[in-house]
C-alpha cells in the first residue's frame, strides 16, 4: 500500500503540472463557463461552516473514505479530508453548479459517445445522491459492508471498477460516468483557490510548487525552470 500511495502521489503531480496556472487564477471564471467540472461555487467564502450543507451523514463518510483514498497522508500532504477536499465537493454540489444551473435541460436523453461530453438528466448533485447510494448498495452486495467500512484494496478495486466501466451500479446512474465527475471534483478540491473549502492551507499548491493567483508570478516561468519557486503561494482571499 505504501507503494501505491506514492504513485497516486506521482500522478497527482503530474496531472496538474500543466494546467495548475488555470486552477488556481481563474478559478470563478472557468465555473461560469463550464457547465460540468470546474465545479468551484460563484460565491465562495472565507469562513467556511464546519457541516455539510448537501451531503447526508451517510453521503458524507463515502466522500470521506473516498478522498482519503485518493489523496492519502505522506510526507507531501496531510489526507483528502485534512485538506478540506469533502468540503469542496460538498459546497459544490449545494451551488449553483450542482444544480444544474448551466446545464441543458430538456433531453432528448441519449446514450452519447465519449467525445460528446456529459450526457445524462441529472443534474450533479442528483447524480452523486444516486450514485452513493448504488455504490454502497453495490458493495455490501460485493464485499457485505459499505464503502467506508471496507479494506484499502477493496476500495481500489471497487473504484478502479468504476473508472474501467466494470462495475454497473444497479438501478443507478453509470458508475463511469460518476467516478469522472466524482474524480475531477477531488482534483479541484485540492487544488482550487482554499477559499472554496479545499486545498487547506494551500498544500496542493505548495506540493506542486505553485505560487497562487498572482498575475506577476508568469514573469517567473523562465527565471525558476526547474528550481524551486521560494515564494509562499498567494490566494485570492491574500489578496482582498
């Protein structure tokens, strides 16, 4: 287990090394323009409340169990829920985003291609409540416990079925479908703006050697390739 959390470790770095610029800058922007993913609320807050204003308790531990799968401790991060990622997901979906605001609406509902996008009448917040609840029904028939009381390899191997399309969750949504929203919203969790309730004290971006929003820090692409950036990252709320 220690060496697969260091590959996960290795592929989260490697897969925002190109576009963290656009992840930590224009955060607000890309959510307006995005209809799914990009999954940030318009409105976000400084202070943010302790409890899930979305999530169920039982919804709840399976984001849990989830992102601290995903993101385990080392000596990189702190853990998924250390970092505020269950926040994020969870203000995101009680926001505009997650109700679907941007989305289109009125069908026909077809199975569409890959390269078609998201394709399905639920909005996302309607497609996690679904999709939880068919996962934990899918592994106390699979495993005879629910996703948050299972093993470590158990739940990589269920959420390896989800992403594989080799676990079809019954009278639920497809679980492809939902493992690329569900993981895309754990990427944004750690590392979006921490003023959208991830990325807690801004450990993604310090992991990533990221410098925050400021416009100015382009000037230092050239001047720092490839040595590390000295300067603290800057957040938006750094900044007001």
């Amino acid at each position: 287990m220690e060496n697969e959390g260091r590959e996960r470790r290795i592929f989260l770095k490697g897969v925002v090394a190109g576009g963290t610029v656009a992840v930590g800058s224009v955060m607000p922007q890309a959510v307006q323009a995005q209809p799914v993913g990009a999954a940030a609320s318009t409105t976000p807050a400084t202070n943010l409340p302790a409890g899930y204003t979305f999530l169920t308790p039982d919804e709840g531990v399976f984001i849990e169990a989830v992102v601290d799968h995903m993101i385990p401790a080392d000596q990189f991060t702190p853990k998924g829920t250390d970092l505020g990622v269950h926040i994020y997901i969870d203000r995101a979906l009680s926001s505009g985003w997650g109700k679907g605001e941007r989305l289109y609406r009125q069908g026909p509902w077809k199975q569409g291609s890959a390269n078609q996008g998201y394709q399905l009448p639920l909005t996302p917040s309607e497609l996690y409540r679904n999709a939880i609840a068919s996962c934990n029904e899918q592994c106390v028939k699979q495993y005879g416990k629910t996703f948050d009381k299972m093993a470590a390899e158990q739940r990589e191997t269920f959420l390896l079925g989800l992403q594989g399309g080799k676990v079809t969750l019954e009278n639920g949504p497809p679980g492809r479908t939902f493992f690329a929203m569900l993981y895309q919203n754990v990427m944004e969790g750690m590392f979006a703006d921490p003023m959208y309730g991830g990325n807690k004290d801004k450990a993604g971006w310090k992991m990533i050697g990221f410098g925050g929003v400021v416009a100015v820090h382009q000037q230092n692409v050239v001047k720092y390739l490839g040595k590390k950036f000295p300067v603290n990252p800057l957040g938006i709320a750094d900044m007001s």
